[in-house]
C-alpha cells in the first residue's frame, strides 16, 4: 500500500481530491488530505480518505506526515514549497506542486537524483497545462522539420459567460491578492523578431493585443512577468518571438491602469488612517487637493478621462467614489483596493467560473512559400462553486501525474516541470477524456 500526503484543500484542491479517491480502491493507496482546517477537508473528503489537522509551523508535525508518506503532493502556497521539498528530500519523498519550480527546490537537483527521487513542478494549469499543450505542439512542428518563428501563449482566469454581469466583464476566480499585484516585481520581458523588449510595470496595461478564440469570444492580452525563462524550458533558442500573457476581455486592462497610474496596487508601505477612511476618501488620497472639485472630477482631470468614457462606468460601478467606509486598519494601498473589489467582483452562489487558453504558432515549411499560422485553444466552464473551472484544471493535472508516479508509469529523478513527452501525452490525453481538450486551427493570413 501506498501512502498519498495532500498538504492543503483549499479551492484548487477539490478536483485532486477526487480524482485520487476514485482511484484509491483500484490501486491500493491511502490518502490522507492535510489543512489546518479539518472541516474544510471533510467537506471534500470521503471515507476512507484519513482526515489530518496540520498546523505547517508546527515542523515536528510537518515532518512525522512527510515522514509516513510515498509521495507528496504540496497545495500550500508557493512559499512554503522549499521547506516541504527539504523534509521530502530528507527522508527521499516524491513531491508534486502545481506551482512555478523556484529557485531554492532547482538546487536539490542534484541530491533529489542521488536520492532517486522526483520534485515535479508546475502541474496546474498556468503553469501546467500550458508546457504540456505548448510542448505537444512544438515537438510536432520540430519533429516535421519545420521551422518555428513565433510562440505565443495566452492564459485566463474568467467568469463564464452565462455568469458575466458587470462592466469589467471579471471576478475573482481565484487568489484575488495575486490579481491586485499582477504584474509588478519587475517589467514584462519577451523577444519579438529577434529584439529583446521590455515593458514596465506603469505602462504594461497600455500594451494589449487582441485575440479571438473560437467559441469564447473575443479577449485582450497582456504580457506576463518573464517570458524569457520559457526560451529554454521549450527549447525555443532561435525563435524570433517569444511571448507569454494573460487574458481578460476587452476593456479590462485601460480600466485596471486607473488603479496602477494612481498607486492604488502599491503593497510596499502602510496608509495612515485607513480605518476611518472611506471608499472616495482612499482614492482622493492619491490626487490632487483642489476644494471644490469632487473626487470624480480629480480623477477624471489627472487620467484625461473624457465623461462619457466607458472607464468611468467600470469605476462608477465599483463605488470608488462613494462614501463607503473601508474598516481595514493599517493596510497598503494594494490590501484596501482588493477589499474594495472583493466586495464587488465576488462569486456568487450560483456563479461558474472559466479558463481559457490559446497559443499561437508560425512555423516554414520548406515547401511552402508563406508561413503557417496554428492556433491551439481550449476552454473549460466549471460547474459550481466547488467543482470549478480553475479547481478543475489545477487539480486534474496533478492528480493524474501523482497517480503516475504511484504507478511507476514516471520514473524520472531530480527536479522537473511536465516538458517531457512522457509527462505530457498522458496526462492529455487523460484530460481530454473529462473534457478539457485542446482544439487546432490552421489561419489562412499571419496576423501582425
């Protein structure tokens, strides 16, 4: 028999949850699911899955779960990953994340190898099931001898569109903190046709590109963090352009710049006063005085926003400028704007939630005299507030990789993100059959 440590049950862990009971009987394991919240775990769990309180600050604890277990599998938030990664490589534990691979676990490589154990990272869905769709694709092209000449790939956490009814045509589908500081601790890197370029952070919202994905509609794209790191996890050394973003519809991105000109996603120092402030009073705290101008007026005057412009209906809708307090004491401006929209973009009891993803490659073939432009796109609607989209697409992933390293069916070492071909063939194709499936097109013209 072997022993299954789920460390967290948070949102994105329900879908994993599942999927290893289902599979626990036929295989012989035990799972045993980790929070700090028992009833959180029983809300998700079934018998006999073994229900365990575990405080992650308490390491005399953390240790004797790790301990007891074959393989691990991290839902905490990336920060705590080395410390569990030490523990696992300590007492030679398989561990699984759906989290970006950091720094501090690429250098147990080597003593994870020696070990013969495996770190695999980055099982989620961005990052996930991005490399692994990506990689489908770019193995096809490379081993068609083609030439590649552009990689794009886009990423959304949205709302489904029977649950879309407000303005921003957005809510928070997940982490809300890392909504708000999306984008900052850096500018935006890429490689368009063979130049390095940059994007700060105080202009990364101005920059969008417009994207259709069949049967979803129409979104907007704005660059991620980095995409530079990706050049050698894809093997893309001499591809001319290189591009990563996230997808939000159409007019999302000017409006979101209100707050990023303003200093309003600024979570570097604490307000003064916040307790007392109000929702008008937070925003006229970063503008100009004037006695006899609203607030409304202010804003508009320092953005150059015209009146009829379709941002301040986004802004109008959110109360920005109404007299609502804020109750949050000693809080950074970042920590009072996402409690302003939490109020707003929150789901609803009977909302569901959406991911949607789409790449985009230009590749020469050597008897053809334009290049071909495929698109690659899939989209998933959850179905309620537990089973969702993002629950889906995080979880599944990795609950069928774990079940392939119980099973043998991956025996790599060391530390890994799901590149290989042996990772991600099966995991597709296993997705596929609960309905998360990627749909290609092939474009007549190679848009700009």
């Amino acid at each position: 028999m072997k022993t299954i440590l789920i460390i967290g049950a948070g949102r994105s862990s329900t879908s994993l949850i599942h999927y290893l009971e289902s599979k626990a009987a036929k295989y012989n394991w035990m799972l045993r699911v980790a929070d700090k919240d028992p009833e959180l775990v029983r809300q998700k769990t079934q018998e006999p899955t073994i229900v365990v309180q575990l405080d992650i600050f308490n390491e005399t604890q953390l240790e004797a779960e790790i301990a007891q277990a074959d393989v691990v599998v991290s839902m905490l938030p990336a920060r705590f990953h080395p410390e569990v990664a030490l523990i696992c490589l300590k007492h030679s534990k398989h561990l699984l994340t759906a989290s970006y691979e950091s720094p501090e676990v690429k250098e147990m490589l080597p003593e994870a190898e020696s070990k013969g154990i495996l770190f695999l990272n980055e099982l989620g869905v961005d990052p996930g099931i991005d490399h692994m769709s990506a990689m489908q694709v770019l193995d096809k092209i490379r081993g068609e001898g083609h030439k590649l000449l552009t990689f794009e790939s886009f990423t959304g956490g949205l709302i489904a569109p029977e649950s879309d009814n407000n303005p921003w045509h957005y809510k928070f589908t997940w982490n809300p903190r890392n909504v708000v500081l999306a984008g900052q601790g850096g500018p935006a890197k890429f490689i368009q046709e063979g130049k390095f370029k940059y994007i700060p952070y105080n202009r990364l919202f101005h920059r969008t590109e417009k994207i259709e994905v069949e049967g979803y509609g129409t979104f907007e794209g704005y660059a991620n963090r980095d995409s530079l790191k990706y050049i050698e996890h894809y093997k893309l050394q001499d591809v001319p352009t290189v591009y990563r973003g996230t997808l939000r519809r159409p007019g999302y991105s000017r409006a979101w710049d209100v707050f990023v000109q303003l200093g309003a996603t600024d979570d570097s120092y604490i307000m003064e006063g916040t307790e007392h402030m109000t929702y008008r009073e937070f925003i006229n705290s970063f503008l100009y005085y004037a006695d006899h101008d609203s607030v409304r007026l202010k804003l508009m005057h320092y953005l150059h926003l015209d009146n009829d412009s379709p941002i301040l209906e986004k802004l109008d809708w959110l109360g920005i400028f109404d007299d609502t307090p804020i109750g949050l004491k000693d809080a950074t401006p970042a920590q009072v704007l996402q409690h302003i929209l939490s109020q707003k973009w929150k789901l609803e009891p009977e909302d569901k939630d959406m991911i949607v993803m789409w790449h985009k490659f230009v590749y020469q073939e050597e008897e053809k005299a334009h290049p071909t432009y495929l698109s690659s796109s899939m989209g998933c609607i959850g179905d309620d507030q537990v089973n969702t989209a993002m629950s889906k697409t995080v979880g599944l992933p990795l609950a069928i990789a774990t079940k392939m390293v119980c099973t043998g069916q991956i025996d790599l070492t060391g530390v890994h993100i799901p590149t290989p071909r042996a990772i991600y063939e099966p995991v597709l194709a296993e997705l596929e059959t609960m309905g998360i499936q990627f749909f290609h097109k092939e474009h007549g013209n190679v848009p700009n």
